[in-house]
C-alpha cells in the first residue's frame, strides 16, 4: 500500500491565496506607475510654467537645484542637506537631530518660496509641505502664474 502525502501546498485555497497575493502586486505597482507619471507630470508643468525647461523636473537633485532658482532658495543648501546631513546624522543622536532640523527646515523654506513664488499663501505653502503631490498638481494646472523668486526669509543663507 502507497501513500501520499498531502502538505497543503495545492489545495484551492492555497492556490487562491497567490493568485490574491499576485493581484494585489501587480494593483499596487500598477497604482505606483500612474502616481509616478503624474509626478513627472506635474513636475515639468511647473517648471514650464515658471519659465524653465520642462526635462530639468526629470533629473534627480538638478530639478531641486532648478527649483531652488525658481523660487529663490539659496542652492548651497542641496549640499547642506544632501551632503552634510548625513555626515552630521552619525554623530549619535544630537547629529540625528541636527540634520532631521536642516532638512525639516529646508522643507519647510522650499515650500514657503514655492507658494510665494505662485502668489499663494502660508496655507497653501504647509499643503505643499505635507501634500506636496496635490497642491504641486493645483500649481501646476491652476490659471495662476509664476510671479519670480520671492523666498521665504532664510536665517542661514540671508540675502545682502
């Protein structure tokens, strides 16, 4: 007498379990392809919008740098925060903190100055904090133009 054993691993349930677990993937990176194109999107409205090449939103760090001469943001801080916070960040935890307050701070600078720059509002500048990719998107496909570099008062980099 023959016997087989059975541990699971075909049963429907089993089978319907990754077929789910496939579908949900392939949701999820489909889900991710269309929000990465309507960041592409968006990005290179608001550059033409404010006067610059549209394939400078494309290209990582250059199309912060770019938006740092959009809005008037001094651009030594692409090196503060893409350079200097991850040195400092290994000092143990003052160096964290540090350079969690830089790059909060240029956050926040980049905001302010890109709404400024829009003729928008503090409220709109904390929306463009926290929800960059929506009021980005309003930015970019509202009647509302660029009105030049008007940045938000920056204490490290003060203008002459």
């Amino acid at each position: 007498m023959t016997y087989t054993y059975n541990y699971g691993y075909n049963t429907p349930s089993a089978t319907a379990a990754v077929g789910l677990g496939f579908g949900i993937i392939i949701a999820y990176v489909v889900i991710m392809l269309a929000v990465c194109a309507f960041s592409i999107i968006v990005g290179w409205k608001l550059f033409t919008k404010a006067g610059k090449e549209g394939w400078k939103s494309l290209i990582p760090i250059y199309n912060i740098y770019t938006l740092c001469e959009i809005v008037g943001v001094s651009p030594w801080w692409l090196l503060i925060v893409f350079v200097g916070c991850p040195i400092v960040a290994l000092i143990p935890i003052l160096g964290y903190l540090a350079s969690m307050a830089a790059t909060i701070y240029f956050g926040i600078l980049m905001a302010k100055s890109t709404a400024n720059a829009f003729g928008k509002d503090t409220g709109f500048a904390v929306g463009l904090y926290f929800l960059p990719l929506i009021f980005g998107a309003i930015l970019a496909f509202n009647k509302d133009t660029y009105q030049g570099a008007n940045p938000m008062n920056d204490i490290i980099f003060k203008k002459k």
